[in-house]
C-alpha cells in the first residue's frame, strides 16, 4: 500500500504551508493501518481559542477541521482544495501585516 508521488508531493507542500501559519495552532496526522486494512487518513486541524466574557476557559474553534481518506479516488482533489484553505490564511496574515504598515 504506497502512495501516489503526486499525492506525496501535495502532503510535503501542505506540511510547508503549514509551518507558516503562525496566527492559529495546526495539527497533522497520518495514519496508515496495517496491510489486511488498507487505510491511510490524513488529519488536519488549524484552530484557535475564543475568549468569552463571563468564562474561565476559552472556547475552541476550528478553523479547518478535515479528514482525508488518502486511498479514495478523490483524495487529490481533495487535497488541492485543502492547500487552497490554507494559501488563504498565510495570504489573510500578509494582507493584514500590510493593512499595519501602512
């Protein structure tokens, strides 16, 4: 049970995406199972903790929240929409680092 280069490639692009979010926590997982079970899921959670007034512990709030099965068809697709979610909140923290400077 191997993975696809390509499929390879899209999860090191997305942990090095990963690496520059730096406004919300993120976590990664890969889970393969052994051979009888052919599963390989790929988890991925980028959140953050809300404050709300009145309440000792903060909230917590996903961002993204997903679970891709890596031995689906769709799996690529999947992923490239996944890398395009994430694209956004390293481009949203550029825009407003400038928004700041000026």
């Amino acid at each position: 049970m191997e993975l696809k280069s390509t499929i390879l490639e899209k999860i090191t692009n997305l942990y090095a995406l990963l690496s520059k979010v730096d406004k919300y926590w993120a976590t990664i997982d890969l889970t393969k199972s052994i051979k009888d079970y052919n599963s390989m899921r790929l988890q991925i959670h980028v959140y953050t903790f809300l404050e709300e007034e009145g309440e000792k512990e903060k909230r917590l709030a996903y961002i993204i929240n997903k679970e891709i099965n890596l031995m689906e068809t769709t799996a690529e697709q999947q992923l490239d929409d996944l890398l395009d979610e994430v694209k956004e909140l390293i481009s949203v923290k550029k825009e407003e680092a400038e928004c700041q400077t000026n």
